[in-house]
C-alpha cells in the first residue's frame, strides 16, 4: 500500500503535484470502473459548464463522503494520511467530484487555481489540495489533466469568467508558461494526482473515441475552515477509513450479488 515518502514530500512542496501510479489497483479501479459506469444518479446529477469555445465539461459533485465506494475512497488513510502530511495539519472532506470526459464532445477545463474557486468561499489560506484518481486511462489524446510544474509558488492569481468557468487572468498565465515547465499527466486507471490549490492546471477537449473519468477527491485543513458560509463544508471531523476497507467494500457487494 502506498506510504508517502520524505522524497515525495519535498517533491509537492518544489512542484506542486505528485503523481503515484498504483494508488489504487486493478481490483478496485475495475469496481470503480463498473460502478461509476452504471451509477445512474451519478449521471443524473451530472452538470455541464462550457469551456471558452462552447465545448461541455461535464461532471457531478458532492460534499458528504458516504459509505458508497466513492466515499470509502475518499475517506481511506493511503489519501488522507497523505494529505494531511502534505498539507501540515488535519485535514477534512471539502468535496468529491467524478469527471466525465465523453468520447468526441468532452469539453476542456480552462487554465485555473482551484484556489481561485475557493478563495471566494471564504477560506483564508490556500491549504488545500485534491487528489485526482484515473477511473479511465488519461492521455493526450483523451484530454489529461496539465500542470505547470511549480507554479503554485506564484501565489492565487485572479479568475475571471471563461465561458461558464473561471479561468486564471491569461496575462499572468502566459508569463508562468515562460518560466515552468508544462507537464502532460499521462496515467493508468488507479494513479493518484496529488496537486496543490494553488497549482496551474488544465485539460484539453476529448475528440478521441475514449473516456476520461475521473474521481477528484478534494480536501481542506482544519485551520482553514471557511469564516462564512459556503457551498462546501465547514470542519467537521473526517471519518477516515483503513485502506483495507475499499476491498471490503467490493467483497460486501460481491455476497450480495451472490446472495
Ligand atoms: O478533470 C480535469 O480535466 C480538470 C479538473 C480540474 O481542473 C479541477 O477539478 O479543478
């Protein structure tokens, strides 16, 4: 099971991301796989927020963790522990959201901070990171997710509206594109993405005939619990689960389909 090393440690604090292929393996990329497919809430609640050319990014979001499959993820040590290392406090459930990507029509995300989202909820400080799980296999083609290594040294960057998005002022983008390197996360079903608040990132349209889904897991400190009220959650204690219980949660369903 993964354990975040010093190495990978400094590695988030120098760049603002980690990638960890085999976050999660085949066993429970595939149930992820198959019960996200099949999860017609999921698809239900799903919304759509045009990039700057009209192109739909859809996804669905949630504040509460529960004891589904996408909660359990959320909520085991191999993610929060390592939050909380990354994060130098404890750390609580701010939102979950599944990424859908369509085959042909998926939109992009335009160039943001997530921090500039959050920034507006009243959290003070950009303590805040999120793990982006590969439910699909990501590429270039499929629209990956894109980081400018070690931009979240700049700071929060204001957002403007870009579309139906907020995207970081384009001005301050192109002159971080000038000093970081861009970098293309290539990744197999189950690699964690580990990115900073404050990290540049993007995704380009799917015109590939594959999926792009991804469960973004997304996390806030406890000093940074917002000072008004907003759309996520204020502190609240997370209830954090051992990294055993997301195979429990397979077998669970595995009885009940032969019982
Ligand atoms: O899934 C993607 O392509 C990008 C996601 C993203 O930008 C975000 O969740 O802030």
């Amino acid at each position: 099971m993964f354990k975040l090393t010093q190495e990978l440690a400094q590695q988030f604090q120098r760049d603002g991301y980690i990638v960890v292929p085999g976050l999660f393996d085949t066993e429970e990329m595939d149930a992820l796989l198959k019960t996200a497919k099949a999860d017609r809430q999921l698809e239900q609640s799903a919304y759509g927020r045009k990039d700057a050319s009209g192109a739909v990014s859809k996804l669905a979001l949630w504040n509460e963790p529960g004891d589904d499959l996408y909660g359990t993820i959320a909520r085991c040590e191999r993610i929060v522990n390592t939050m909380e290392t990354l994060l130098g406090d404890e750390v609580y459930h701010w939102h979950s959201k599944m990424m859908l990507k369509e085959p042909l029509v998926g939109g992009a995300w335009e160039w943001h901070q997530d921090y500039g989202y959050w920034y507006n909820m009243g959290c003070l400080f950009p303590d805040m990171a999120s793990c982006l799980i590969s439910v699909d296999r990501a590429s270039k083609e499929n629209g990956c997710l894109q980081v400018l290594k070690g931009s979240h040294k700049i700071g929060r960057i204001n957002h403007l509206a870009s579309g139906e998005q907020a995207g970081a002022d384009m001005e301050r983008v192109e002159q971080a594109m000038q000093r970081f390197e861009l970098v293309h996360c290539e990744t197999a079903p189950g690699t964690g993405i580990f990115f900073h608040g404050n990290t540049l990132h993007r995704s380009d349209q799917n015109r590939s005939p594959n999926s792009r889904w991804s469960l973004i897991c997304t996390y806030n400190t406890k000093h940074n619990s917002p000072y008004k009220p907003s759309r996520h959650a204020a502190y609240a204690p997370l209830k954090r689960v051992p990294d055993s219980a997301v195979k429990e949660w397979i077998g669970r369903q595995g009885q009940l389909v032969g019982a």
